[in-house]
C-alpha cells in the first residue's frame, strides 16, 4: 500500500486526497479516530448532515437521520450502515447552509478518496495498489502553476542575500533543495522563490498543522495515564497502559476514550498567553472575581466608570428595610483614633501607593480628579483624617480597573464579616438527572463598587492628594461653600473605594437582598458553600459580588430570571451590562459543556495553571512562597474535584523550608507538580452522576489508619452525602466553647482568645452567608450494621490506636464502656442524672462542666454575693444585678485588686445567672464600669522569659536531681505550651520520627482522652524541627524508658513544680527583673524564635495556637527578653550562657550537672 493510503482504526475508511497530501483521516494510525469519534457527541447543534457517498443503499445528498452511531471528525465523519459484525462506514459531511444540489449525484463513488476498506473482525485486511488503480482516472492537467516571484533585490534566485560570483553557483543547488522542502512545508516563503501549486501549500499547511494538534493531544493524554498509572502503582517508572501494544480491556478502553474526551475538551493554549506571562498572572493578586489584576499604566480614557453624570446609588434605597441595620454593622466597624495609630504603626504602613504616572504629573493627576469628579464617585472638602491613593490594573475587556490603596484607612476599621460565595466545592455538589446541558444566564452590575454611595461620616477616612479648585474644575465644596480657584481643595470618595476591607461585604449584602426581592429567588435554592445543594428544578441561583447567575436544565428559565434580576437591579438604580444567556458557557471561571450536565474549569484558567506549571519546572529553581501561590490556586480549582488534592503532599514540606529563598526543587516536588499539570483535564464533574451504594468509614491517627466499607441504599447514601457534617462548625462558634471569652473579656493573669463576632449578615436577612442549619444527624440505622474492614494497621509502629470511627461494633469504644468509665469517674453525677429527684433550679454536672474554671467562679461569685448581703443590696431583677455588679467592680477598684478578678465575677454572674445573656448587653453599667477600669490601667503583657534565663532553671534542677522537672522546663520552651498543657502528656502523645516525618511530634489534647485545649480544640500537633533543640528529642527518649503508653510523662504536680521554680527564681534573684511565673516560658518561646527569624510570625501563631495575630503580638516580645537578660549581673550573664550550651548534653545523657553559682 502506498505512503498516501493509511488506514485509520476503528472500521472506518479513509480520506485519500488528490496531490498526495496527507490523509484527513491518517497520520494517527489505529488512534486518529479515537479523540475525535465518541459516540454521538461533539455534534454541533445547528448542523445538516448529508451522505457525500453513494452506498449501501444511499444516495450522494441524501440527508443523514443521526441516531448516535456516527463518528465525527470536525464537519466530516462516517456513519455505520452495517451490522455489529460486518460494520459499512459511509462518509458524510456538515453541509450547513450550502446548495444541497451541490452533493447530489453518483459520480463520487469512485472516488479514491472514499474507497471502502474491508475488515474481518478486527483484523484489518489492506488492498493492494493494483486494485485501487484500476478505479483511479488519469487527469491531464493543463498548467501546473508555477508562479515565479523573481526580484532582483531579495531572495536566494539573486540579491542581495546570496553573494557574488563563484561560491554563489556552489552553494546554488544545495540552496535550491533546501528552498524546495522549505516553500512546500510552509516553513518559508520568501521573494525571489518558485513556489508550485499555492492552494495545495495552503492545504498542506492546515493539514499538518492537524496532524500536529492530534499529536499533541495524543501526548497529553499518554501524560495523563502515566500519571495516573504512577499514583496507583506508587513508582515513578510505571508504564502507559495507553500506549500498550496489547488490546485494552473494555474498562480500560471506556477510560482511555475519557480521558482523550477531556484531553481535546482543553482545546489549544490561548494564542496570548505564554509560560512566563502564565507564571506572572499567578504571581499576581487576584481581583474578587478571582482573574489576575495584573497592573497596568493607568490611562483616564481606559478608566471603567460611571458615566458623566452618574450619582452613586444610596444604601437606604437599595436595602430598603435593611438599611439600617447594615448600616449600624458599618459604622460598628469603625475604631477610635488611638486604635487606629496604634494598628497602622504595628504594620508599619507608610504612604500609600500611587500610580507613578499620576504620581509625578501634575496635569495627569487633575485630569483623573475631574474624570472621577464627572463620574459622581469622589467630592471635595476642606480636609480629610485619612489618605488613600490609586492605581490601575487590567480587566479582560482591555479596560482598566480603578483601585484604591486603602491599607491605611482599613486599620480605621475592623475586619468585615465573612462573606459565603460560590466556589467549586459549591458547583460539584450540584445534582441533575441525566439529560440536557445546564444552561447558564446571568447579568452583572457595571462598576458595581463605585455605583454605590458610601456613607457621608466615613468619606473623611478616603480623601486622595490635594489639588486647587481650579485644577479641579469645581466653584464649591460638597457643602455648597463657594471656592475660589486657588483654594486648597482634598477629594474624598463619596462611592464605596474597591480597596476599602468592607467595601466587597456591602457589594454582596446589596446585591443579595435585592436579589431576594425576584420571584421565586430565595435562600433555599441559591448556591453557595457549605449548604445542602439546592436543585435545578426550575432553577438555581448565586450571587457572586457583582454577579447574577442562574442555573437550570431549561433555556427559558434562567432567561426569565437574568432579565427579572436586571430588571430589579435597574429599579434601584444600579447600571447593567446585557443579560447573557447560553446552553452551557462560561461563569465565575468555570464551564459548563453544552452538550452534557458536566462542569469543568474553564479552558484559559487550565491552560495558566498548566502553563505556568510547565515554566516552573523548566527552571528547575523556584521559593516557597512561589510554590505556595501555585498550589493555592491548584488547591482553590480541586474544590471541584477533591481527589485532586490527594496529588500534594512533598510541596508543603518544600514551602516550608524554603519559603523566603529560591531552591532546587525536590524531585519530589517536580512529580507532583508534574502529575497535578497532567491531572487538570479531569477536573471536570457530571452533575448527574448517581450516588454509590458503598459507604466506606476512614479515619487516621499519628499512630494508625482505618478503613472499613458497607452497602447502604443510595438514597439514604445521598441524603447523608449531601450535607458535611463539618458545616456545622464554624470559628463563629469558637466563643461557645469559653463563658467568660463569650461575655466578651480578657484576663491578662490567664491567657484567652478574643470571641469571634458572630456575622451580622444572619440577623440582616435570613440565609445570608449563613452557616448550615440543615444538617443531618446520622441515625443509628445508617452507622449501624456490618461493616468490613478494608485496611487498619499502624504507620511503622508497633504500638497503634485504631482509630475507625464511623463503625461503632469495630472502630470506635462501645457506648457500654463509655458509660462505665464516665459513671466510675463521676459517681455522684451519675447518679443524679439517673435519678433526678433535685431542684430544678440545681446546676447540673455537664452544665458545671461547660467551664474549665468551674471552682473559681463558684469562689468569685460567693464573694460577690457576699459583698451583695453585707450592704443589703437587691439583686432580684437585672436591672438591680446590674447596679450591685457596678458596686462591686468600684469596690474590687479601690481595693488595689487586679482588673481580671472584676473581669473574673462578671464572667461568673454571667454563668450562674441564665439571665444575663451577654454581659455588654445585659450588665451594662458593670461593663462600662469595667471599660473605665480598662482605661485607668491599661493592658500589660508578661515578661518573655530569655532562653538562657531558662536553661539556667532547667540546669538548677538537674544539679538537684531535677531532671524530669528540668526537660519540662525546656518542653514548655520550646513548644510554647501552656504549663498545664505539657503535665497532661503521656508517652503515646509523643511520637518519635518515622518515615512520614522525620521529626519528634507532641500531640497535644488527644481526642481520644476526651479533654479539650483551652479553646476547645482537640488533637493539637507541634513539631519539634528547630534544630537549635534538637537535643529535646532524645530526651524524650530517655525519659520514657521502662514506661507504658499510658502514663503520664511528668510524674509531679504543678504545685510541686511551682515551688521548686519559685526556689530556682529566688536562688538568682531573678525576681527583680520581672521573672515571676511559669508561664513565661511560653512567652519566652515565642519571642526566641521570632527574634532568631526561625519561624515567621504566622508560623509562631501556628505553633502557640493563637486565633488572632493580636495575640501572638501580646506574647511575643524578643527586644523585651533582649532587655530582661541585658539587666542580669555580668556574672549571671555568663553563667547563664554556659547553662545554655550544656543543657542539651545534660538532658540527652542523663549525666549529673553541676549547680550553677549565683551572684556573689
């Protein structure tokens, strides 16, 4: 057979075109069928299919009944009219709007180009030339069409590009051979050169450009299953079941013609986008729609504004009944002037940024004040209490996008309330039944921020550089003060600033209450993250900032409600764009297909992460805060497809070691990023995929796994499946774990967490960025039953704690045990709960429980009462609680008391008092009383105790013998840990290294002992990875010995341990600068590190388990321990510093220390 006629696979014949081109349908053999050729999909939706052969009993012209059986190629294919054992491929043709007289006729059946090939089963059976031959006609052409570009300036025929004389003739023939291949591939074309037959370069050219898009997707797919293949067989070598030689199974054939199918649904790479420019838009911070803002010269006729004339829309028109309520919440946000400063200094923000273009020009600067001024989004006064500045970044229209650097201003104002958006996760939990597409409408607000007004007390916070009135082109000020042209004049933002932290809050609050006026819209079928899916019928709904989006399986539906949703917002006053409606199509950065429920990432989002990808490893080279943005956007795209998340593993170990310098990546790291690039195509979700009926149960520990695996009834499967149970937590429930945090009060002498304010959103409108209420408990039924175990076996250890919950007979402790083991603990409890014949005013025991400094609040409370009996006060009604707790805190006052005893009593009234709810609320007096208090003695933070301060303690008690007392003292050091915190560890909580971590690992409130951290947090794991305590490891290891898992690792008491410390403090007089407690210690960890830069200061909140970064400024203090050890004898410094060097010999040996002297 000749090198022109290759038989494609599947059955199907080939396209054999004249001039000896390459085939349509070759050049892939056995394969070039394959991507393009899944059953009855990738039709167009407006096509007219005609036969453009004559056989099998039809006729050339006659129009194609499509029934799913055909192959499609772009706008050609192949249709069976055979049986399942002797298959006849007729070729037929998309004709669209052309003359259907222009297929007619039988005069194509010998055409060589559509010879039908013959197939025994699936033996494919070749003919031979001499038989096509006698069915090709010989075509006398009259003029081959050579067209001759002679110039005598350019080219290889002559010219200046080719030389004189002799050597010229040389090198002609070589020239002439090298310009022949290179004009017939297209690969040059130059004047001067003979080129034959133009239309057939053309056709060439396109052809190949075919052949290599099919190739390329042909790798890309055999990329894919290597990767695939690797992860399952955990070997980098592990070879491509897709190009085996052998014959796929029919599993792995239905999954090779999947991943072709999402292979060539990523079409090309956008023509504008390259590796580095890929790589720089991730870099690159995002706008809140989540695209790249990529920064850009500001020009003022490419600013997206308002348009001349345009007023900015007022709250109170938009939100109507919910005006005032969301503007109490703004204007609750606003911190006094002290707060302010004292915020801005600790972040060390400076002046903000400005566009350097506006910055240095003055003509500039007054033509972007007038074009804002036209456009109703600043005005102009006097003077302003803050400055902010602008700059521009791209928007995928080509226009720019005004920002403001607002970071001064923000620390006027406290954090906004979360905002719940749709995201992936939100999109994947979508169910349809099989069938259309989804189709997607939706409208967006145009400059939404900027078309709303911002409240007048807060537009002093917002004034830009100051100008003269006649650079500005105004006679008044907003006030109506006349001004003259040299007047001094500051604009200030009228309009919400994009920059300002609550400015995207009160977009989405806007947007969703009008929203909620449409028919048929509301909180039970709008998407969003952590809520049960809503379904399609008839609609769904999101919005998303700006953004109206409605989904559904029915065209008409989501039309009716994008023009319903502009029609709404038009109403109020709010511009918008045109509503766009398709079946599938683009939104928010995902794709929804338009022939398949199925939604995917967008093609151009693929292609940046892919791209980027690729540059990143073709360096070789990169940081870890590099590696951290890559991984976040990768992370954000895997919400939809969680499995994708199980690639990373190596990346954060290589974030965290190399986050502020540029390393070689780990060969680790490249097979992950590589295998995360290859996976991307499959990131895509058929929402009307059905529930399984296997439930498995997983569950894991630092010292074990479990798995185990039931059958239940898919309905019930999905009813559970639908809905985390995770949902129903939140940090804005963290304060229900502590009375006194809840009540809204610090204690310097005891450390807490600030309460997490609940979102005002839920009590402006119900469903607003609400958390989930429609959780389902899991009913004994479901949990219950016989489960299997699949895998349960500890990580490389032989002590292991199975941990399976979800399996109540196997995996977790019987309900039996756990009765006998809390009634043995609490006898008298138990017994009351099982007869409860008491008063039923009586404080139960779990209600006791529900503070951990339950005895002393009963001792601060009866103090108070008693202080209540001795002057005969009432405290029958809260206003009359109120007044004696206002007594009381005045007398505590003048006492000499310290402020947390006050802040102690109120916190307990609080917990014996169900009446008083809140105590800013309910005790008002008392808590301003209290604020007053505040205000007289203001906070002070503990003393960080220098680590050389502390291995002179820790080397005081190993000369006593100590040595349990002193690797305490250094344990608490080092991990920052509460004093309490480190006396509960028992040996199975320390976890030696293994081959999933090479360091020492404490674990910190187990779940399994049931006793909660202080914020009410379980399972808390510090890594032992500086290596300036290395020593501490071995230690450990030695403390341990001849102990069971069991036990307690510190066998004393805290008030023996405080004894012997205070003795150690008073042996170096170390009282007289500031050290007092143990529980600088955790201080003085905290301030070791962040002063030797061994960890940043997120790490250092990680690490001390402090929610806010507040905390962790009140804890650390490294140029404090610089001054408390600079203030020690110069004696004591030094012996201080031989403590430290020798401690970790002392520890890791056991070997007996010498006493360290003290001053003389």
């Amino acid at each position: 057979m000749p090198a022109g006629v290759i038989a494609g696979g599947g059955g199907a014949p080939v396209f054999l075109p004249l001039g000896g081109g390459a085939p349509v349908g070759g050049g892939v053999a056995a394969a070039a069928a394959v991507p393009f050729a899944a059953p009855g999909g990738g039709l167009p939706p407006f096509a007219a299919w005609v036969y453009v052969e004559t056989a099998a009993g039809k006729d050339r012209g006659d129009p194609v009944a499509l029934d799913g059986t055909e192959v499609f190629r772009g706008k050609m294919g192949f249709k069976d009219l055979g049986t399942a054992l002797a298959p006849e491929f007729v070729a037929i043709r998309d004709i669209g709007d052309r003359d259907l007289e222009e297929f007619k006729g039988a005069e194509a059946s010998a055409d060589a180009r559509l010879l039908p090939l013959e197939f025994q089963g699936t033996v494919r059976i070749q003919r031979q030339w001499r038989q096509v031959s006698k069915l090709l006609a010989q075509v006398a052409f009259q003029d081959w069409d050579v067209i001759e570009y002679v110039y005598s300036e350019k080219g290889p025929g002559g010219g200046k590009g080719a030389g004189k004389g002799d050597n010229k003739k040389q090198n002609d023939g070589q020239a002439l051979l090298y310009m022949e291949a290179a004009v017939f591939t297209g690969s040059h074309r130059d004047y001067g050169d003979s080129m034959i037959c133009p239309a057939l370069l053309d056709y060439v050219a396109k052809e190949v450009e075919k052949d290599a898009s099919v190739m390329k997707q042909i790798r890309k797919a055999r990329e894919a299953c290597e990767t695939l293949n690797s992860m399952m067989s955990g070997s980098d070598d592990s070879t491509s079941q897709f190009c085996s030689p052998s014959k796929p199974t029919a599993a792995q054939a239905e999954a090779i013609n999947l991943i072709l199918r999402s292979v060539v649904s990523c079409g090309k790479p956008p023509a504008d986008l390259s590796g580095r420019g890929a790589l720089q838009e991730l870099q690159a911070s995002l706008a809140y729609g989540g695209e790249p803002a990529t920064l850009a010269p500001l020009a003022v006729e490419l600013l997206s504004l308002p348009k001349p004339g345009s007023v900015p829309v007022p709250l109170e028109r938009i939100l109507q009944e919910q005006s005032s309520a969301v503007l109490k919440v703004v204007s609750s946000k606003l911190l006094s002037r002290a707060e302010a400063e004292s915020r801005k200094a600790a972040k060390g923000i400076g002046k903000p940024y400005c566009d350097s273009g506006v910055r240095g020009n003055k003509r500039k600067y007054a033509s972007l004040v007038r074009r804002m001024f036209a456009a109703g989004v600043i005005e102009f006064r006097r003077s302003c209490v803050e400055h902010v500045a602008v700059f521009a970044v791209w928007k995928k229209n080509g226009t720019q996008r005004l920002v403001v650097d607002a970071r001064a201003a923000n620390e006027w104002f406290e954090s906004a309330d979360h905002v719940q958006l749709a995201t992936g996760a939100a999109f994947g939990n979508l169910e349809v039944d099989a069938g259309p597409p989804i189709c997607v409408g939706g409208v967006d607000i145009c400059d939404a921020f900027y078309n709303l007004e911002l409240p007048a007390e807060l537009r002093k916070y917002f004034g830009m550089a100051s100008l003269t009135a006649g650079e500005a082109g105004i006679v008044a000020l907003a006030d109506g003060t006349l001004v003259d042209d040299a007047c001094i004049v500051v604009p200030v933002f009228c309009a919400v600033p994009m920059g300002w932290t609550i400015a995207l809050w009160i977009c989405q609050v806007c947007h969703e209450c009008v929203a909620l006026r449409i028919k048929g819209v509301s909180v039970d079928n709008r998407i969003v993250d952590k809520q049960a899916p809503p379904t399609l019928i008839p609609f769904a709904h999101t919005q998303y900032v700006d953004n109206f989006v409605a989904l559904s399986q029915s065209y008409d539906a989501v039309h009716d409600k994008a023009v319903a949703a502009q029609r709404e917002l038009n109403s109020t006053g709010l511009p918008t764009h045109d509503v766009e409606c398709s079946v599938g199509g683009q939104t928010l950065g995902w794709t929804f297909s338009d022939s398949l429920p199925e939604v995917s990432l967008s093609p151009r989002r693929l292609w940046r992460y892919r791209m980027a990808i690729q540059e990143i490893l073709l360096h070789k080279r990169a940081s870890g805060r590099l590696i951290e943005k890559i991984v976040g956007h990768l992370t954000f795209a895997g919400l939809l497809r969680k499995e994708f998340l199980s690639v990373f593993q190596s990346v954060y170990v290589f974030i965290r070691r190399n986050y502020d310098v540029t390393a070689s990546l780990w060969p680790s790291v490249r097979r992950e990023l590589k295998w995360a690039s290859s996976l991307l195509p499959f990131i895509r979700k058929d929402l009307s995929s059905a529930w399984s009926p296997l439930v498995h149960a997983t569950d894991a520990s630092f010292w074990g796994r479990g798995v185990t695996v039931t059958s239940r009834d898919p309905h019930e499967v999905g009813r559970v499946g639908r809905i985390s149970e995770r949902w129903r937590f939140s940090k804005m429930d963290e304060s229900n774990f502590k009375p006194r945090a809840s009540a809204g009060f610090g204690d310097e002498n005891e450390e807490w967490e600030p309460p997490a304010v609940v979102s005002h959103a839920q009590a402006l409108q119900p469903g607003m960025s609400r958390a989930c209420s429609n959780f389902v408990p899991l009913c004994s039924g479901f949990v219950g039953g016989n489960w299997k175990k699949v895998d349960g076996s500890p990580w490389d250890r032989v002590e292991s704690i199975p941990v399976l919950e979800g399996c109540l007979n196997e995996l977790c402790r019987s309900k039996a045990s756990r009765k006998r083991a809390r009634s043995g603990k609490n006898p008298a409890a138990a017994h009351q709960a099982s007869h409860p014949c008491g008063s039923l005013g009586e404080m139960t025991f779990l209600e006791k429980k529900s503070v951990q400094a339950e005895g002393v609040y009963q001792k601060k409370f009866d103090n108070f009462m008693e202080y209540v009996r001795k002057h005969k006060l009432q405290v029958d009604t809260l206003t009359a609680l109120d007044r004696a707790a206002t007594l009381y805190v005045n007398f505590l006052f003048f006492e000499g008391s310290d402020r947390s005893e006050a802040t102690t009593v109120l916190a307990a009234i609080r917990f014996f008092r169900e009446e008083v709810v809140r105590v800013s609320t309910s005790l008002k007096r008392a808590s301003k009383a209290l604020r007053g208090w505040r205000k007289m003695c203001p906070d002070k933070s503990r003393v960080p105790m220098p680590w050389m301060v502390a291995a002179l303690v820790a080397t005081c008690f190993a000369a006593d013998g100590l040595l349990d007392m002193a690797l305490y003292t250094v344990l608490v050091f080092v991990l920052y840990a509460r004093p309490g915190e480190a006396l509960r560890l028992t040996c199975q909580d320390v976890v030696p290294p293994s081959r999933m971590c090479q360091w020492w690992v404490i674990v910190l409130h187990p779940q399994e002992g049931e006793a909660a951290s202080k914020t009410g947090m379980y399972n808390e794991s510090l890594v032992l990875d500086n290596d300036k305590f290395a020593f501490v490891g071995p230690a450990l290891r030695r403390m341990m010995r001849g102990k069971k898992a069991g036990d307690l690792l510190f066998n004393f008491s805290a008030a023996e341990f405080n004894v012997k410390f205070q003795g150690a403090l008073n042996t170096y007089n170390l009282k007289r600068v500031g050290m007092v407690c143990s529980y600088q210690l955790r201080h003085g960890g905290a301030s070791e590190e962040a002063l030797s830069k061994a960890r940043p200061l997120v790490e250092i909140q990680k690490r001390g388990r402090w929610t806010t970064l507040a905390s962790v400024r009140r804890y650390e203090n490294g140029g404090r321990a610089v001054e408390v050890f600079n203030r020690l004898s110069p004696h004591l410094q030094s012996v201080a510093s031989r403590c430290a060097d020798q401690i970790g010999k002392i520890l890791s040996d056991g070997s007996r220390a010498s006493r360290p002297p003290p001053d003389p």
